[in-house]
C-alpha cells in the first residue's frame, strides 16, 4: 500500500486573518511537485457542511477529456459537452458511479448526478485513448492542485477536519491520504509527500 505524509504548520503572523486560508502543497517521492492532486477537509467535529452543488463540466475537446482530473461535492450534477467533430461515447464502470452516454455530439440534454463518494474514472467506448478522473467528496472544502503543487482551502469555520490528499497515479481503490486538522481561524500550511512519482502536465 502505498504511503504518505503531511505536515501542518501554523502561521502565528495572521492569526488575526480575516479570510484565513489553509494552503496545501503536494510533493511526490522525488520531492517534486505534484500538479492536478485533489485536496479536501471534511469536518469531523459536527459541524453543518453546507452543500454547494454549483454545476460542473468536463468537456471533450481533441479527442481528450478536460479537465483530466476534477473534483465535486456529492450530490453535483455534471455535464459531458462534446465540443469534437467526431461524436464520443462517455462511460464509466466505477462503483462510485456506473453511467455512459451513448455516442452523441454537442451538449448532452442532462447532466449526470454524481451522488457517492468515491473515483470515477471516465472512458470513451470509441476512442481508448481518452480517460479522466472525478473525485467525489462529502465536503465544499476542496481543491485541486496548480502546477506548483500548491492548493488553497477556503470558507472553513472552525473544528476539527481531516485533511485529506488524493492523486489519480495512487493504487486503485486506495483511499485517500488523511491527517487531523484542527482549525482554528488562522491562515495554516500543510505540506504532503505522495510515495508515488507525479506525470508531467500535457
């Protein structure tokens, strides 16, 4: 099974913060940064989750899906628009969400709602080239890594959360990295190394 560790720290100079942020930085095993990981905190200490269902998108555009990974509150809907000229049959066979979108073009007429956390990973029954990655998570504290394997989690009301790291190169089925947070208020920072090799950004 495959390890990781994360490092909290604490920065005393904006305990006063009045939009406080807790900032993540992914590394692989090399200690590189790790683009495209998915970061989130779901509160352990009874807080109210709020829901933020806003809907999403994962387009295909040349013969790819875009983005290649992304990340959702339970309960989302998501809509597959073709913007190809050649139609696509979008599937996925995950337990998190068994679906498929039989060939067509343009924009689907419904989304689809991805209600249980959990991977999905997308394919294309046409074209084998193409796959994607949806994280579903029971929090509206999430965020995806930029190209410096740097995340920022906002609107977080104080409590204990875990903090919890995911990357699409992890062993299928492994579950995501968790740390105890207990946030307080003030701006944090969390560093973790993933024990797997990050891929480029193509």
């Amino acid at each position: 099974m495959l390890k990781a560790a994360i490092v909290l720290t604490l920065s005393a100079a904006s305990m006063h913060a009045v939009a406080a942020t807790v900032t993540v930085q992914v590394l692989d095993v090399a200690g590189t940064p790790v683009p495209n990981a998915v970061v989130y905190a779901e509160p352990t200490g009874g807080q109210t989750v709020a829901k933020s269902l806003k809907q999403a998108e994962i387009e295909q555009k040349d013969i790819k899906f875009f983005p290649l990974v992304s990340v959702v509150q339970v309960g989302t809907p998501v809509l597959f628009p073709n913007h190809d000229k050649v139609r696509h049959h979008v599937y996925s066979f995950s337990s998190a969400k068994t679906f498929e979108l039989k060939l067509y073009s343009g924009v689907p007429t419904s989304p689809i709602v991805f209600d249980k956390v959990g991977t999905v990973v997308l394919g294309c029954n046409i074209h084998d080239q193409m796959v994607a990655y949806l994280q579903v998570v029971n929090t509206p504290y999430f965020a995806k890594t930029d190209m410096s394997g740097h995340a920022k989690l906002e609107g977080l009301t104080n409590g204990k959360y875990a903090l919890k790291a995911w990357y699409f190169k992890m062993a299928p089925n492994e579950a995501a990295m968790e740390q105890p947070l207990n946030y307080q208020g003030a701006d944090m920072a969390a560093s973790v190394k993933l024990a797997v090799k990050a891929v480029p950004v193509q």
